[in-house]
C-alpha cells in the first residue's frame, strides 16, 4: 500500500483534522526505542479509524489537543524495546502511538478502546504537571489505610499473573494493574469511566466499594476541571 493511500483513507474518514494521523511513515520517539509495522489492510485501517474517531468525539472540544496529543501515529505490532505494547504515549514530543492489533495477539474492541482512553490520560497528566509519574498525594490518601502502590506499569502481559482482567483484588481497585502506580491506577479507572463498555464494570463494583466510588468522582472532577467544563457525570453511575 502506497502513502498516498494511507493519506487517502485517513483524508477519508478521519474527523480530527487539527490532529495528525499518520499511516505508513515512520516517527521517530524520544527514547528511540519504538518500532512497529505499517498496517497493511484498508479494512483494518479504516475500522480503527473509525472506532478512534468515535471515542474521540466523546472529549470535549480542544481537550486532546490542550492534552498535549499533536500526532497520532497507527501502527501493526507496536513495539517499546523490542516488548509488545498496545500503544506508547509519548508527551515530550507530543505523539501518541497507537496499535490497531492491540498487544500479545489481543485486538477485542473492548481492549482497544480501554487503551484508547488509558493514553489519552497519561498524556493529559503530563500536560498538567510535566511528569508522567507524578506521585499525588492527595490521591493516595483515598487508598485504603495501609495501602502503597508497587514499582510502575512495566509489567507485561505474557508474564505472571493476569493483572489486566477486572479481579478487583481490593477495595478501590478493579485490576492488578491498578496497584502498579498511582498514574496506572487513574489511567485505568479514567478507561472504565470514559469507555461504554465500562460502564457496566463500575456499576457492579461501585454497589460495594464505596473507595472506588470516593475515587471515581475524585478523578472525574479532575477530569472535567481539565476539560473546564463538565462532561462527565459520575453520579448517574451510582443512582
């Protein structure tokens, strides 16, 4: 598939024109350690276009861009130091790198658009402190008593437990992943709230774990600060 095609089909039916997409090319990261594959199928292109288009529309006007997201680079089998990754956001040079075959052979749908809205938060973090780990201790003060978070998100998915399936291991947590990292925890619940397909997820547990709820409408007000309007509602969750 020629550039001229890949330009063609985001030309076609991409709705963000004050955001690159870039098909076919290659964009060079700050570490320079990304690699991937350039998608190969129109089909498979388009279908994720369209689904990005979709949950992009669900931010209020100006807030991906004032997140920081200049260029959103699509790719086949995304790669971070030669390990397997779903996306890459990269704040320092404005670019988020996207894989529309998802990580470790997982392309649900369900799966890429919770990575979608996972990036889109840590970018948006890193425009609002400059830091992609920013240690908030407002936050963890609404952990349960005694709680600490481990090392950071450099877990991968092919190795022990399963720390991405919604367990909810511990009051205030719907995964294993959420317990990495004080930025993992509010990239994952920010998926679940913005995500239409985790909705059902928050209601179940929210029934039970009034520190999930604490958190949720701690991290949607921020959210929605952000925004400088009010696009999230996180009470209709729990009536």
């Amino acid at each position: 598939m020629t550039m001229k095609t890949y330009k063609e089909i985001s030309n076609a039916v991409w709705n963000f024109p004050g955001i690159e997409l870039i098909l076919g090319d290659i964009v060079i990261d700050t570490w320079k350690k990304v690699t991937y594959d350039f998608i190969s199928s129109k089909p498979e292109s388009e279908r994720y276009i369209l689904t990005l288009n979709r949950e992009l529309s669900i931010y209020p006007a100006g807030y991906i861009e004032k997140a920081g997201i200049k260029k959103i680079v699509l790719a086949r089998d995304l790669a971070f130091n030669s390990e397997y990754r779903a996306a890459v956001p990269d704040p320092y040079r404005n670019v988020l790198y996207l894989s529309v075959n998802g990580s470790y052979g997982d392309h649900d749908e369900t799966y890429l658009v919770h990575v979608i809205h996972h990036e889109i938060h840590h970018m948006m973090e890193y425009a609002v402190w400059k830091n992609m780990y920013f240690n908030w201790a407002e936050w963890n003060s609404l952990n349960p008593e005694g709680f600490s978070y481990g090392s950071g998100g450099a877990v991968h998915a092919d190795e022990g437990p399963d720390y991405y399936s919604v367990t909810h291991p511990l009051n205030g947590f719907l995964n294993l992943y959420s317990m990495t990292g004080g930025e993992e925890d509010r990239c994952e619940l920010a998926a679940f709230i913005l995500s239409e397909r985790g909705k059902p997820v928050l209601l179940k547990h929210f029934k039970r774990d009034s520190i999930l709820r604490r958190k949720a409408r701690f991290l949607s007000d921020f959210i929605n600060r952000f925004a400088g309007k009010e696009f999230i509602n996180i009470n209709k969750y729990m009536e």
